[in-house]
C-alpha cells in the first residue's frame, strides 16, 4: 500500500486537499489513487484489488463499469450534454426522471426539484421551509430540529444541520435556527440499566421538551435520515418515528426525509422511510439516484407546497432559487437509466437474498474481542469497536483504531470507511454472496491484526 509514489502521486499530492481526511498525514502515505473499476471491484493505479465495501461514499450502488449506463451516459453526451431548467426551459431526461420519481415517492410528490448533490438538495429543503412559512404568513417558524450525529451534507445551513463535531468546529458553525436533539442509539446514548423502550420515551420526551422550550412555533421542520449512515450506520429503536412523529404533528412541524444514502433499495425497500415506518413529507435523493455515475440530486415536494410556491411567484414575479448544473441532462440521463436498470434486474429483489448473509456474517463479528455493536439495515451496515466489551467504552479518538483497521482491510484487498471507530459497510447492491463472504473473510483477519496492534500499543 505505502509503495514508492509514482510521477502521478507526487503530481496529485501536491495539487489535490483531500476532503475528510488527515491533511497534515497524507503528505507520509501519499493518497492511494483508484485507476479503474469492475462490478465491486476496483484497482489501483499499482494494480492491487479491492472490494469496495462501500459502493465508494454510499453511492455506486450498480458498482463499477455497468456496459447500460456507461451508453446511456454516452448517448446523453451526444445528443445534448448540457442544458438547464431556469426560466420555464428544460430538458426530456429531466421531465422523463421527475415522473418516475414520483411515481415510486414512498409519499405524495407533486413536483421535483434538482440539485447536483445531497448538500444541496437539503440546503434546498430549509430555504423551501423558510419561503413557504414566510409566504404563508408565518415568518416566526423557522428554526429546523435535527439530531446529534447526523450527516446531512457540508454547505453552511447543512453542515449546520450535521450534529458532528468536526463539521462544525473553527468553521464557525451551526448558524443559528438549527437545533440539536438526542441521537436515537441506544447502545451509545441509553442509560445504565435503561431498556431501549425507556430510552426511547425519553428521547420523544427530550423531543417534546425541547419543542414547548422553543416554542413550535418557531419551529418549520425537523430533518431525519431514516437510518443515520455517516454517524456510525445508527438503527433507531423500533417505533422511533411514530412516537416522534405523533410529538411534530402536535406542533405542525413537518418531517424532512433525507435518503440520500437509504434510497433506491439500499434498507431492502425502495426507501428507508418504508423500511423505518416514517412518513416524510418532503424528500431529498442523491447518490444512488444515478449510481453515483453523474452528480444529480433532488427534492421531492408535495401539491401543497407547490401550490404555495406558485402562489407566491405570482407575487414576486418568479421563483428565485436554481444551481446552474441542478438537473444535469447527463445526470438526469443516467438518473433515468438507473432507476430502470432497479426495476429490470430486480435489485430489490437481490438486496433481500442477499441480507441474510450480511446479517449472518455480521452477527458472528460480534463475538469478536473488539467489537461493541455491529447493527444493520438492509445492505447497509456497521461495525463499532471497543475497547472494553462488557463496558462499551470507546478508544481515544486520537489513538486512530477504526481507521487502522481500515487500512490493514486494505491491505487484505477491501475497502470500508473508518466512522470514528465504527467500520462502515455499504457493499453495491449487485455484489454477490460469496463476494460478502469474501468481504467478510477479509474483514476477520484485519479485525485479528487491529487486535494485535491494539495490544501491542497498549491501547
Ligand atoms: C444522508 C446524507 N445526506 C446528505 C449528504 C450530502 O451529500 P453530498 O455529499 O452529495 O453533498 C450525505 C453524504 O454523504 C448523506 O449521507
């Protein structure tokens, strides 16, 4: 892994400032730079082979080198490689994707709206909550609610959303009208001696809590992951978004559904708001919405909105908000072919027989000495290690136990994302039981070396 740089790496090392990742490090290991991909394969521009345990950032969900999407993204590039959907013009990808969307929506859609990422489809649903409370004369509720350890992207606002330490810290975040409640992860958040149906009725009555202090109101919505992914892969308890559910409606605060990762099959139904039993009223997408094989995103939104959104334009004269790359004719191109390639080869259908095996190898990582917790949903999934079992108690962040671990995976030939200590794994949704077996086997032995290395630092 740490072979001598090639005239590329010293080029790359020099040029790029790596996102997420230790800058003042990088510079010992040069970056490890990924040439080409296969199915749930990709390689090094050293040759070596690796797994990708985590469909790159949750997104490659058809994997590498799919022969269907690489022509529909050429045909696009053809017949018109940009154009935009400002001032009434727009394109057929885009109006041919918009109508699939809604018509597999988990909830009533009226209308989509593009972004090229999942920032900034969520950076989009708090302006949406802002004009519309203000175009329905409520310019006081305002504030949105989201929760300790969510991921929901890095503009200002959604950064702001994020309930992680390092998005926020020395950038001068959150901005004000964000407010924080309890991460619902019983392992790590319940109290001594707490049942996880305890834990839960405390943290709608947190919820609850923190809604009459503020006073609902001020508040517009609430944004949720239906499962957190970049916090640590979190499975709420069972009953968590009714229970919530049941506290925002008192309030007429509605819920933001961000599926950025846990959409398009990857929870084992269309969406991870089905899978979880919660009821958004708007949507954002991403990631998997084109397998990741061109940036797109996009906001589902709701009749009442809409009729709110236009009612307001005829006041002003227009709707004045649009990213000049937001429904992208490629993105919304290979947006279209993905979701039919879903339907065509049955990736629902794959990602339920292939659970079992990822549930069944994950529940023998259990035993191992340094994991805590595994947990799931679907083909998404994590591994939390520890340093003391029975206690649950954490490594020091500083000692770096995930992201060794990650790197001795690497070194076996598979790719996971160290979250802190927690492994994440979110393998394509086309890979196959003996490629998870595989995986896994992998997994074991850089789990037995972490152990060693553990030992061996004192840690
Ligand atoms: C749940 C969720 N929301 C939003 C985002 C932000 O998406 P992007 O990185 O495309 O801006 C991410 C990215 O990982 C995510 O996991």
């Amino acid at each position: 892994m740490n072979a001598p740089l090639s005239n590329l790496q010293t080029r790359d090392l020099a040029s790029v400032l790596h996102p997420y990742t230790p800058l003042h490090k990088i510079h010992e290991t040069g970056p490890m730079i990924i040439d080409h991909g296969k199915g749930v394969f990709v390689y090094d521009t050293q040759g070596n082979e690796y797994i990708e345990g985590m469909s790159g950032l949750w997104c490659a969900g058809l994997g590498f080198g799919d022969e269907e999407l690489v022509q529909a993204a050429h045909e696009q590039m053809q017949a018109l490689p940009y154009y935009h959907q400002f001032g009434g013009k727009g394109t057929e990808p885009a109006i041919e994707l918009a109508e699939k969307l809604k018509e597999l929506a988990p909830v009533p859609i009226s209308k989509v709206f593009y972004t090229s990422s999942g920032s900034e489809a969520n950076d989009t649903q708090v302006k949406l909550a802002w004009y519309y409370n203000n175009a329905i004369g409520r310019p006081e509720k305002k504030k949105i609610i989201s929760r300790i350890k969510a991921y929901h992207g890095v503009t200002l606002m959604t950064a702001s959303l994020t309930g992680l330490p390092a998005n926020h810290r020395d950038f001068d975040l959150p901005l004000d009208r964000v407010l924080h409640t309890d991460c619902p992860h019983y392992y790590r958040f319940g109290e001594g001696g707490e049942s996880e149906a305890e834990f839960l009725t405390r943290i709608v009555q947190n919820l609850r809590d923190l809604i009459e202090r503020e006073g609902g109101d001020t508040i517009a919505a609430m944004i949720a992951e239906p499962v957190l992914g970049a916090g640590g892969v979190i499975v709420p308890p069972a009953g968590y978004y009714p229970a919530i559910q049941e506290v925002l409606d008192e309030h007429d605060i509605y819920l933001i559904g961000d599926e950025v990762i846990t959409g398009m099959c990857r929870t084992g139904n269309w969406w991870g708001s089905e899978t979880m039993n919660m009821k958004p009223t708007t949507i954002s997408v991403a990631k998997q919405l084109t397998s990741a094989y061109a940036p797109l995103g996009a906001v589902l939104i709701p009749e009442f909105m809409v009729e709110v959104l236009e009612a307001q334009s005829a006041k002003i004269g227009t709707f004045g908000h649009g990213f000049t790359y937001g429904g992208h004719p490629l993105g919304c191109a290979v947006g279209v072919k993905t979701l039919e390639i879903y339907q065509s080869r049955n990736i629902l259908a794959h990602v339920r027989s292939i659970v079992p095996t990822f549930e069944a190898r994950l529940a023998k990582l259990a035993d191992h000495p340094l994991v805590g917790e595994v947990r799931n949903s679907g083909l998404v999934g994590g591994i939390e290690l520890v340093a003391d079992k029975a206690q649950k108690t954490p490594f020091a962040p500083a000692a770096g136990v995930g992201p060794t671990c990650s790197r001795l995976l690497e070194g076996h030939g598979a790719i996971s994302r160290a979250l802190g200590d927690t492994l994440a794994l979110c393998p394509p949704m086309v890979i196959t039981a003996d490629q998870l077996n595989t995986l896994f086997d992998r997994i074991e032995k850089a789990l037995d070396e972490t152990e060693h290395w553990v030992s061996n630092e004192g840690l």
